[in-house]
C-alpha cells in the first residue's frame, strides 16, 4: 500500500489526528501527506497538512493543493472565492509524484466522502478510483455513527472501491454505552475491520508523546501494534 485515502463519515471528527497517527507508526518510512483542498483558513496559516507535520515528525511531506478562505465545502468555497475548484485528475496526479519518492502517501479529505470538489459533483472517491487506492474510514465513536458509518460503506462498495477499514477518531476517556458497543458494531456497519481507535484530545498531545503513543492506537494493518 503506497497511497492510502483517508475520508470521514462528517466533518470534525478526527480525520487529521488520524492521518497523524498513522503518519507517526510510519517514522521509518518516508511519508508525505496531500491535503487536495483546504477550507476555513487564511493564506499564511498553519492548515490540516501542517498539523500533521507537527504531531508526526519530520518524515512527513506536507502538500496542499487548494486553499480557500471560507469553512464551507470545498466547490462552495472555491464559488465563493472566485477560484478554480480542485479536480480529481489533480489530485491523483499530485499522489502519483509523491507516490514516487515516498513509500507512503496519505491524502485528507475535506468532510465526507462524497463533499464536492467542484460544481460537476466531483469527490474523493473519484480520486480514490483514479488511483486504484484503498480508502479509510474515520469515524466518531457515539450514537449516530453506526449509519453514517453504513452509508459512506455502501457508497464506496457501489463505486467498486475498497474500504481498508473504520479508525475511530476521538474515544472518550469515559465513553458511553453507545461509544463502547459501537467498537463492536462498527466494524459490521463498515463490511471492514476496526483499524483503530484514537483517544479524545490526541491532537493536544506532545508532539513527542503523540508519536510515541500513535502505534498503540492503530493495527498491524496501519503500522501499529493494537490488537483489532
């Protein structure tokens, strides 16, 4: 596995800790990771790609194709900016040159699975097509990610993509009864194993003790050590 998309069931959920920690249980590799558009920021700020870099290390190639100034989805953003929109050509074409000089490239979503990159109704997952690559699910842990976990599953399934499996992206410390049978449940609402769980205030974390601790919350599967 060279390129790995990283989508969500929603937005705010752990996508970019997530993508962190399986950056960080890569440190003997040579990681990149691409953000194709990002939203909410002004030029100059440290964005999604950059926090990666912080939590991870500097293995990590940071990339990020797009900004625009508005926290919308991306083909609104871009509208409203006056700014070309972010195509999936793009982006596959951008994964393929790090491809090259990475052992591994990992590529943020903006949002969910099928947010539009442009007003033509391009998503991630015609990126994920293009490249042939696995994607992975990031879910949040309480009532309610059971079916929108289902929901983005069937849309992968029916576009012939293969679903690596479901991270949870913030567990709290106390989790409720839903969060705790939803570490069972997920995986059946996903068709695809549970690949990992990642704690609640991850992100606030060290950047030392973030690295250290990211192989704990993650499976062989994504270079780390924690039993499914």
């Amino acid at each position: 596995m060279t390129i790995l998309v990283v989508t969500g069931t929603g937005t705010e959920i752990g996508k970019t800790v997530v993508t962190a920690a399986v950056a960080a249980a890569a440190r003997d590799r040579r990681v990149a990771v691409l953000k194709p558009a990002q939203t909410g920021l002004a030029p100059g700020e440290p964005g999604d790609a950059a926090e990666v870099v912080r939590l991870a290390g500097d293995h990590v190639t940071a990339v990020e194709l797009a900004r625009f100034p508005d926290p919308l989805a991306p083909a609104t953003a871009a509208r409203r900016a006056g700014l070309a929109p972010v195509r999936p050509y793009e982006v596959a074409e951008a994964a393929g040159k790090l491809a090259a000089g990475h052992d591994l490239v990992l590529i943020e979503g903006a949002g969910g699975l099928l947010v539009r990159f442009d007003d033509e109704g391009s998503t991630l997952a015609d990126v994920a097509r293009l490249l042939g690559a696995p994607v992975l699910v990031v879910a949040p842990a309480g009532l309610g990610t059971l079916n929108a976990t289902t929901l983005t599953s069937e849309a992968l399934r029916t576009r012939g993509l293969e679903c690596l499996g479901v991270v949870v992206g913030s567990m709290p410390a106390e989790p409720d009864l839903a969060a705790l049978c939803n570490i069972d449940d997920l995986p059946v609402a996903a068709g695809a194993p549970l690949q990992g769980v990642v704690p609640a205030g991850a992100g606030s974390l060290a950047p030392r003790d973030f690295r250290v601790r990211a192989a704990s919350w993650l499976t062989t599967e994504l270079g780390g050590h924690r039993t499914p």
